[in-house]
C-alpha cells in the first residue's frame, strides 16, 4: 500500500511540469525572424546589387587576411599581413542598412591606389546628418532630434568630435535591429547590449576614445540580481539613456548618477520599459493582441501591468473572505454556542 | 487525560510553525512586489524579491519534510479521502458549518484517534498540501531559475507566472478560513495550543 502512495506521489510530482508546459520551438524560429522585415517579407531577396564589382577592388585585399600586391615594374609579389580591423565581413557587408554602397561613397577615391597615401587616414568620414538629414524617406527615424539628442549625452559631452555617430553604428555592418525584429526581441535586445559592449567590455576599443580605465561592467551592475538574465531581457540603454517620447531608440545616455536603480521603475505597473523596449511592439501591435511567436515567449516582468483583472478577482476573493469570516464569527459569538 | 490525543508529534509542529510563518512573509512580500511603484511601497522591491526567494526556498525544503514526513510516518494516513459517499459527507460538515453550530447541533464527525480531520478540513488540507503548494513551489522555481528552465525547453513563463500568483491568492484565501476554522474548537484558543503542545483536546 505505502510503497504504492510513494511512488503515485513521485510520479505525479515529476509529471507535473510536463503537463504544464509546451515546449516552444522559439529557437528555431529565431533565425528566420531576424532575416524578415516587419511585413513577413523577405527584403533581400528583391535586392539588386550594384556596385560589387567596383567594390571587388578593395575587398580582393580588405576581405583576406593577407595581401598580395605586384608593385608596378616590380619582379617580385610583395605579401603582408592584413590588420583584421582592415578586414571586412562582405556577408555582413552586404546585408547592413547601406547594403548597395560602394566603399567610396563614404571613403575616398584615392584609396584605389596602393599603397594608401599617408594623409588618407585624416579624412573626415561622411555623417550620418548628411545624407539623412531632412531626407522625408526617413522622417519616422528622425535623426534630427536622434542628432540632439546625441548631443546631450555624456558621449558626446566628454568626449566631443572624437565620439561620432559611427562610434556605435559600425560603419560595414550597422543594421537597423529593433525595428526589424519584433518577434524575437531577444536577438535585438543582445545586438544592442552589444554594441555598448563592443567599448565597455573592450580596453581596446574603449582606450581610442579615453585614457580611462575601463570599468568593469558585470562587477559594476553586480547589484541586480539574476544579472545574465537581466542583461538578456533589457538593453543597456532601457536605465542609461533618457526616454524621449519622439524617438523609437533613445539616445540620451545619462551619466551614471542618473542611471536606473530603482527596480519598480521597470517593475511596476507603469513600468517604463512600455516607452522603450516594448514601444514597438505596442504601437504596431495595439496593446492586446499577442506577438506572432506565440504568448509563449512574452516577457514577464514581475510586478508589471500583467494579471491586472486577476489580481483585482483575487482581491475581492480575499476581502469576500474575511467579510465571510466576520459574519460568521459574530453569528457565533451572537448565538453563543460554539 | 482520556480527553486528549496526542495528534501533532513534533515534526509536524515544527513543520507547521516554519510553514505559517514563512507563508505569512510570502503573502506579505508578495503582495508588496506584485504592487511595486517607484514612489511608494511597503518595502523596496529588491528587498521584498530578496526575502521573498528566501522565504519560498526555506518553505520548499520544509515542505519535503511534511511530505516523506507524511509518507514515511502514520500521519499520512488522515489525510486519505474517500471518494465513495464523499460528496455527502461535505455537504453535512457543510450545513453543520453554516447552521448546526449556531444551534449548538452536535459535531457530524467528532474527532478521535482514526479520524483527526473532518471532511472539509481533510479535503482542503489534502488539495492546498499536494496540489496547490507542490504547483507553487514548481512555478515560483520556474521564476527564480527562468535559464535553466529554459535549457530543457520549458519557457512558458507566462503561464507559470498565471498560476503562480492565482494560487498565491488561493492558499491566502485557505489559510484566512483555515486560521478561522482553527477557532472552533473545545475552546477558541484550544486548537492553537494543541499546535504548540502537541495534544488535542477533544470536546
Ligand atoms: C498563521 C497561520 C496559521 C495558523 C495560526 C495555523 C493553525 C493551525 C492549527 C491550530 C492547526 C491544528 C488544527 C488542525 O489540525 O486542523 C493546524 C493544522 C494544520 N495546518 Fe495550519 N495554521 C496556519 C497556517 C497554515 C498554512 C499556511 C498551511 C498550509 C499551507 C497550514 C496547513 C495545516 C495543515 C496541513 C494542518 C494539519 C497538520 C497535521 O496535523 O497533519 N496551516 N494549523
């Protein structure tokens, strides 16, 4: 009999979860979001490359690891090394923002000859204001109130010229991310993180700009808990940057005193992640429809809006209760028999 | 002394006491995280989460005892309900609960050393110990371990979230009845102390 109960018991007790979840094949979904753009569509397909063949010339060197270069009037092949800084990834190349640009529209001509002249290297690369700037194509980036913004923040402020737009959007492989995958959050969410950490979690890069020493991140936010997990459901920018109501992505970084500490400004009901992180989707999806992936993958932030009807059900449940309770227990004490 | 029994062997007092209190501060840190606002709350919510996870993990490992506890000893044995005629025998502890005490009508299913729950209290005590807080414990572990949960493929938050706070609401809402219920015995106060010393007083 015993034995019988213990092993029921265990069964029940290891089945349970099983019972209560369906595997979500998420994962596998991921890739294909993350190549189509907010119609379903897939963009690339409708390309039409123009200037590859041009581009071939600088990437038969800046694609390689090493060079190989026949001086004019020379016997003899001269082979180097390339700096992998000077590679590029023609995958990624091809498919960022300026995926039909030739390397010299942003670089100069001059470049085509080998070896580069010298004083190349102190050309002022193009901005992103001057081609976007006032451009109707683009109004819903407005990246003139993006290039304000930028202004105020600590970025800019500290460092000034030194620290351009490009200084985050790599000038090979920027791609626009939060816009174009709604359905999986998390992949924009770890590109994002990724860019700020492509200089804070890296001396190198970090030191172009700075002499400082650069903090250590994970030590720095050692504070909230579950830290990985934060750092995979929310951007760097949800607590550094300023929420401007104008902008899909802020870009006001505040100094650190001014950085989110307060847990319920993301937990609660008005949470402020409603104005950032999941400002996309709320206004392209109206707030009570699901995302396509399924309720599945949600984001559950405790504390938030979410189990709103519940919690007031469970609440009155409660109140009833005890309103029971006390009629009950007067009738007794009334009636003086129990 | 052929009034008393001896019901609550110490493992079970102790059990019970660490079970009251932790779920106490879980209502209570629960309550304070699901209503976090920037400008006012009962307790900061990194503090409510930190006390919270503690108080939920403490409750978990107790719970294990009362369950091999149960198992393993005889006390398990009162908590068997019997389908056959049970229905009936709900609705007669019912009506007594809402009427016959009133009257002083006598007990349906008096207490005694075979018998130490009446049916309600049986049946509540049977579905808050090995359903609701079994699927308490197994969502709240969901949330604190959302990574690992995620590795063997069990993402659903969501529904885990669901479950976790209506059964949060449950269990307070039994354990409102079940302290009330705890009333009603040789004395008012006689239940509390059985549950201090050990032994029961019988009416
Ligand atoms: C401050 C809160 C609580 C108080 C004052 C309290 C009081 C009592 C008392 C006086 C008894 C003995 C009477 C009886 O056997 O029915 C008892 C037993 C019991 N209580 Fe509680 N209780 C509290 C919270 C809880 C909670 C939160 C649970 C479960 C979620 C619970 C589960 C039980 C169970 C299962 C028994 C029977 C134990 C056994 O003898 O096997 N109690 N409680």
């Amino acid at each position: 009999m015993k034995k019988k109960r213990v092993i029921l018991l265990l069964a029940l007790l290891l089945l349970l979860p099983f019972i209560l979840y369906t595997p979500v094949s998420v994962r596998a979904q991921e890739g294909q979001a993350a190549r189509k753009d907010s119609t379903g569509k897939d963009k690339h397909k409708e390309r039409v490359y123009t200037n590859k063949t041009e581009n071939n010339v600088c990437l038969k060197c800046h694609s390689k690891t090493h060079i190989e270069y026949m001086a004019e009037g020379a016997t003899k092949v001269y082979k180097q090394k390339m700096f992998s800084e000077c590679i590029i990834d023609t995958n990624l190349f091809y498919n960022a923002n300026h995926w039909n640009f030739k390397c010299t529209d942003c670089h100069s001509d001059e470049y085509s000859t080998f070896p580069h002249k010298g004083e190349l290297r102190f050309e002022e690369k193009p901005g992103c204001l001057d081609c976007h700037a006032g451009d109707p194509q683009y109004a819903q980036f407005n990246f003139e109130k993006i290039d304000e913004e930028f202004k105020k923040s600590i970025h800019f402020q500290r460092q000034g010229g030194s620290f351009s737009c490009w200084a985050c959007h790599d000038g090979h492989y920027y791609k626009i991310n939060a816009r174009n995958r709604q359905e999986n959050i998390l992949a924009a969410i770890e590109y994002d993180n990724n860019i700020c950490l492509s200089c804070h979690a890296n001396i190198q890069k970090y030191q172009l700009i700075t002499n400082k020493v650069n903090p250590n991140i994970l030590q720095k936010h050692e504070w909230l808990p579950n830290q990985p997990n934060h750092f995979k459901h929310v951007r760097c920018i949800e607590c550094h940057a300023q929420v401007n109501d104008s902008l899909m992505v802020a870009h006001n970084i505040q100094p650190k005193s001014k950085a989110v500490k307060k847990c319920a400004e993301c937990h609660s009901g008005n949470s402020r992640l409603m104005a950032s992180l999941y400002k996309y989707q709320l206004e392209n999806q109206g707030k009570y429809s699901l995302p396509e992936s399924g309720f599945t993958n949600e984001p559950v932030i405790i504390g938030g809006k979410r189990n709103g009807l519940l919690k007031l059900l469970g609440n009155i449940a409660l109140l009833l209760t005890i309103v029971v309770v006390v009629i009950h227990s007067t009738l007794r004490i009334v009636s003086k028999k129990n | 002394m052929k009034d008393r029994i001896y019901f609550y062997p110490i493992w079970v007092r102790s059990w019970h006491a660490i079970n009251a209190l932790m779920f106490l501060v879980l209502i209570f840190t629960g309550f304070s995280i699901q209503y976090a606002t920037t400008s006012v709350s009962w307790i900061r919510f990194d503090r409510a989460v930190v006390v919270h996870d503690i108080a939920g993990l403490i409750l978990t490992f107790n719970y294990l005892i009362f369950l091999f506890g149960n198992i393993l000893s005889d006390n398990g044995r009162f908590y068997r309900f019997t389908l056959k005629g049970g229905l009936n025998r709900l609705i007669q502890q019912f009506h007594f609960y809402t009427m016959g005490i009133f009257k002083g009508a006598p007990y349906p299913f008096p207490i005694n050393k075979y018998r130490k729950f009446n049916p309600l209290q049986k049946l509540t005590y049977l579905l808050s110990m090995y359903l609701g807080i079994p699927l308490m414990i197994i969502t709240g572990l969901t949330l604190y371990f959302p990574a690992v949960f995620n590795l063997i493929g069990l993402t659903s938050l969501v529904i885990s979230d669901l479950i976790h706070i209506l059964l949060g609401y449950f269990l307070s809402i039994f354990m409102v009845i079940h302290v009330y219920f705890c009333t009603i015995g040789h004395t008012v106060t006689s239940n509390f102390k059985s549950m201090l010393n050990g032994w029961h007083e019988l009416h």
